[in-house]
C-alpha cells in the first residue's frame, strides 16, 4: 500500500489514552500518522519521537493535513475540540465520555449530519472479545441480571468529571447493548472522598425489557477490577474484561454446577476499535459505535450523578 492509499489520521490530546491511539495507529497498515497535538509540548514530542511521526505547536497546523482523528483531550474539551474537526470535515472519534452535557453530545450529532461526517465515540469495551461472546450465550436465553464491578485506582489525568461519567459510562452503555434495552429506572448512590466529583458510586437500574442491573465502581481500589456477571433463566456467566476470559455455569441446582471455560481468542481491544473507525472511513460506512448510544450513556449517567443533565 503507496502513502497515497493511507488514510491520514492525527492525535489530540496525548495523555495515557492519546499515547495509545498514537501507538495503535503507527501500527496500522492502511493509515498514516501525520502527527499528534498536546498543550503540554514536551508529552506532544515525546510521544512523536516514540511513534516516528511529528508533534505539532498548532491545533490548525495538524488539523489542516487530516481525514481523520482520534480526540483524547479531558472531557470538558471533547465539545469544542470535536465541533473545529467535524466542520473541518474531518471523521472524528471522540474517547468516553462523548461530551460532558447532553446538549453538547446533541449538537455534535446534528452537526456532524449536516456535515456528513464520521462522528463516533470511544466506548472500546464494545471491542473486547468478551462481550461477542457473551451476546451469543444470552442470544436466546431470558435475561434477569447483569452486575458490573468497575474499579481501580484513580487516573492521576482525570480531574474534570467523577467516576460515573468516566467510567461508569462503559458499563452503561454495555448494558444497553447487551439488553438491546432502554433504561426504564435509574437509582444511585455515591460519594465524593477525595475530589471535588464522586469517587465511589452504586448504581441500580431496570431496562424497560425486565432485566435489572448494577454497577459498582470507585477510585479507591489499589488495583483494576473489570468484571460482569449475567444471570439468564438457564445459565450464569462470569466475564473478565482484563483478562479477556468468560466461565459459564449452565444451570441452576442445589447441586454445584460445572463451570466450562469458554475458548476466546485474545485481541486489544483498542486496536479493533480503531481499525473498525478507519474500516468505516475509507468505506464510508457508518461506525459500529452510532454517536447516538454514546448520548443515552451520558444521559443516564448525568441522571445517576444527579447533575442537570440537559
């Protein structure tokens, strides 16, 4: 493949998660990675340097040579940042959450429509092996529950919004997708212990199918849990997000039941994420992840934090 066949893609916003897009994209044999752009110049070069590509001093500089690109920048920027790249024309992947208000994530999809262009969004756990799998067991089955636990310690980058909007929209969104469901209810609890958003937070919901589900998360664990469970009417499932494993349990008994390990084929869930969006822009096709989910995850999640959401 000729540089002229590659897709032109940059990087904004080179904190933890802007390195690895950078990282995955230098990798990527169909793109090219003209640069990235950080405020902080000094991660900006560092990150160019490891990539063999170039750290721009000017948003307009890069933006001027893209078809596409990854926004990585806080949450609280993703609006304005993602609002300059969509009326440049430029197909554009916002990371989780999409925007930090409802109104925000609106106008972005209106616009883009109006633009024609490739808007979605960063929800890479849809990408995990895990989830595939776990569709295809609960297939057929009636659901009852799904109960995420979401923890670990906190991001030193995230200062902008709490736990619930950063991480919690994950989760929300795969229940949502997983239930092929609406939330019908919505309770929390949560509290701030150490920062000015919430840090710890029980969420409780019911989708309009029947199902109920929970997730549990905080910034308080000194380790990463990422784990799902799923009740159906005939089968338990266990999943591990980290480790990409899944254990069925295929009835209920007084009885123990036998566990079976499910055979999955391990992949980085970034990397199929990111050739998904690139696969969508060079067919002009549209994302696996439509903007619009992205908005119920930050709505629901907006609710669970009590904030005006609107």
């Amino acid at each position: 493949m000729t540089t002229k066949d590659k897709i032109n893609v940059g990087v904004i916003g080179i904190g933890s998660i802007g390195k690895e897009h950078a990282r995955v994209y230098s990798q990527l044999k169909n793109v090219n990675l003209i640069g990235v752009f950080d405020i902080n110049q000094k991660n900006a070069c560092q990150v160019a340097k490891a990539f063999e590509t170039r750290a721009f001093s000017k948003l307009n500089s890069l933006l001027k040579n893209l078809k596409a690109v990854s926004i990585c920048t806080p949450t609280t920027t993703h609006y304005q940042v993602a609002k300059e790249t969509i009326k440049r024309k430029i197909a554009t992947l916002v990371e989780k959450p999409m925007t930090s208000t409802v109104k925000e994530g609106k106008n972005l999809i209106k616009l883009a429509r109006t633009k024609n262009v490739c808007l979605t969004v960063g929800h890479v756990e849809r990408f995990n092996p895990i989830v595939k799998i776990l569709e295809s067991k609960i297939k057929n089955s009636k659901l009852i529950s799904i109960n995420i636990t979401r923890v670990g310690p906190i991001p030193p980058c995230i200062k902008d919004v709490g736990v619930i909007l950063d991480l919690s929209t994950h989760d929300i969104d795969l229940i949502r997708y997983l239930t092929d469901s609406n939330f019908a209810t919505v309770h929390s609890v949560y509290t701030k212990g150490v920062n000015r958003h919430e840090d710890a937070a029980i969420l409780i919901f019911k989708l309009t199918n029947g199902t109920i589900a929970s997730i549990v998360t905080n910034w308080f664990t000194p380790y990463k849990v990422r784990k799902i469970e799923i009740a159906t009417m005939d089968k338990f499932l266990v999943g591990d997000f980290i480790k990409q494993e899944v254990v069925e349990f295929p009835h209920y008994s007084n009885k123990s039941s036998v566990a079976k390990n499910i055979s999955i084929k391990k992949i980085e869930p970034l990397e199929e994420e990111l050739k998904s969006f690139i696969n969508a822009v060079s067919k002009n096709e549209k994302p696996a992840v439509d903007p619009q989910d992205a908005l119920k995850a930050i709505e629901v999640a907006l609710k669970c934090t009590k904030i005006n959401y609107q």
